[in-house]
C-alpha cells in the first residue's frame, strides 16, 4: 500500500454531503484526502462535480451506484463515471429480494452484462458485500460451507467481475478477511477499511483505533491484488475528525 492507494468512501460524510457536496470535497481534501468514493451526487451536476475534483486535486476512483440505475440505465451510469474520471463502478447493496436464491443465476448474469459494458467504456465493475454474503449459500448452490459471496464469484465472469471486500462486514459476520482475500486472490482489486470498535455493539470507529486484524489483512491484501484502500465509517461521532484521525492512521502504516 502507498499514499496513492488511498481513498475515502463519501457515505462516511453523507450527511455533509447532503448539504454541500462540493463544499464537502474541498473539506476533504484540506484533511488530506486526494481520492474520494462517490456514494451519490446529491443533486449536483456530473460536470460540476468534477470540476471541484479538478479544483480540489483529487481524483474519484470510483462510485457506489444503486442496482436500480444500473437496471434502468447502465449506459447513463457510466456516462456519469466517465465525466468523474472513475476507474470503478460498485453496487453497493442488495435487497433482500434481489439476493434470493432464485434471483441469483439472474443477478449473476446482470453482473456480468453490466461489466461487459462497464469494460467496453474503460470502466470496472465491482460488487460490495457486507455481512448477508458470508451466510451459507442458498440451497443447491456452491460446495458444502459456500457462502453467497462464493457463489456470486463463481456464477461471474472473473475477467469482468470484481469485488469490493468490506472486511468490517466480514469480521461483523465472524469470518476471517485473509481467508477471503487469499480464496478469491485476483478477484478483489478493491478493500474497505472499516475498522470495528471494541464496544459490545461492535460499532466502527476511525481507522486504527479498534480491533480489526490490520496487520494480518494488508500484507495479504497487497499479495493478492488489492489497488484501493477504501476508509469508511457508517457512523461517525465527528465526520471531520474521525476521517482526519483515520487518514492520519493509515498514512503513518504507509511511512512505517
């Protein structure tokens, strides 16, 4: 991992956001940060948001864009990631209903048409997880102990289809993030770095400042083809603080 290799997930200031989306980049990068996550535009136009990349010297390495806007309109999609400049395009989520077992041939074969055109256009198409993929996989699917998040490996194209490993979401579901980069080595070219609190609730916190096994998990993240250090943290006591905490944190691993 380098400086280079850093970004910060905009969900972690999406109540900033909602207020002053542009007003907020520049915030962050005043911390630090020169890469950013989109998680929505918030009403802002595409070109005046690279515009405040541009103003700013950050780039937008990616964004998080809702299943439904790929289904309505992929083209679109990546239209708008092209004006960013973002190399990674990323469903963020499932509902349950999009998860089932009996959508799964089906939301396999839309990740793999959305990836083609992704590829088409220059862009990677990726998927993240959080805790409901490490469930056993769905009857009839998978080897004995497979999860969902092997199954969607297996059902996708590995030449078109990425993933996004939230490894908070796989510690929360007690599973080990190495054993999930190292399975699916190639696969995974993007890495949350969400770190989880020591409280009872197992809530996050900034980076560095938890338990998450950092020090077993970005070695392996590094051999088996991670590009970006993604930081987010869904519930911030101080968005500003917490991201300049956390940016401080990983920067000082990266010096070390």
């Amino acid at each position: 991992m380098n400086a280079n290799q850093i970004a910060i997930q905009m969900y972690t200031l999406r109540e900033e956001s909602a207020k002053d989306l542009v007003g907020t980049l520049g915030k962050l990068a005043g911390v630090g940060y020169t890469a950013v996550e989109f998680a929505g535009f918030h009403g802002v136009p595409v070109p005046d948001l690279r515009s405040a990349l541009d103003a700013n010297g950050m780039n937008a390495m990616g964004a998080h864009v809702g299943y439904d806007l790929f289904d309505q309109d992929p083209g679109a999609v990546f239209a708008d990631l092209m004006t960013l400049g973002c190399e990674y395009a990323i469903v963020p989520w499932l509902r349950p209903e999009q998860r089932s077992a009996e959508n799964v041939p089906a939301l396999a074969e839309s990740f793999n048409r959305w990836a083609a055109l992704a590829q088409a256009e220059g862009i990677r198409f990726a998927y993240h997880n959080h805790d409901f993929e490490f469930t056993a996989a769905p009857d009839g699917m998978g080897e004995p102990g497979d999860t969902l998040f092997d199954v969607l490996a297996a059902r996708t194209d590995p030449n078109l289809v990425g993933f996004e490993l939230d490894a908070y979401w796989v510690r929360y579901a007690v599973m080990d993030p190495v054993s999930v980069l190292r399975r699916h080595a190639g696969r995974i070219p993007l890495l949350h770095v969400k770190e989880m609190s020591d409280r009872p609730d197992r809530s996050d916190a900034p980076f560095g400042e938890g338990i998450m096994p950092w020090d077993a998990i970005f070695p392996v993240a590094a051999e088996t083809g991670v590009a970006w250090f993604i930081v987010e943290q869904d519930t911030p006591q101080d968005a500003y603080a917490d991201v300049g905490l956390s940016l401080k944190n990983l920067q000082a691993r990266v010096s070390e």
